[in-house]
C-alpha cells in the first residue's frame, strides 16, 4: 500500500510542476532504457554474459 501512495504522490509531483504526460511518458521510457542497460553490464560484468541475439525483449515470437 505505500508502494501505491509513494507513486501517486510521486505522479501527483510531476504533474504538478508542469510536465504534461508525453513529457512523463519520455521520463519513464529513459527509466526503462537505463534499466534495461544496467541489466545489460551487470551481465556481462558480473555473470561474464554476452547479449545473445536470440534473447529479444519479448518473450513470445512476434511474427506468428
């Protein structure tokens, strides 16, 4: 429960001080970004795991 207040008074902030919600939106697609590149190092500087072509962002094929 205060996982949910702490973000609704977190989205209540930005909108708030002014960003409009394509604004947001590109806040946390950048969140998402750097999430998904720490993610990244910390396999390969960590585990010593390469990024695999065959490991896509999507865990079900696309094309069907």
């Amino acid at each position: 429960m205060r996982k949910v207040v702490l973000l609704a008074l977190i989205c209540l902030l930005l909108v708030g001080i002014g960003c409009n919600w394509a604004h947001i939106g590109r806040h946390v697609q950048k969140i998402r970004d750097d999430l998904a590149k720490f993610h990244e190092d910390v396999d390969r500087l960590i585990f010593d795991m390469e990024w695999m072509p065959a490991e896509s962002a999507s865990p079900y094929p696309i094309d069907w």
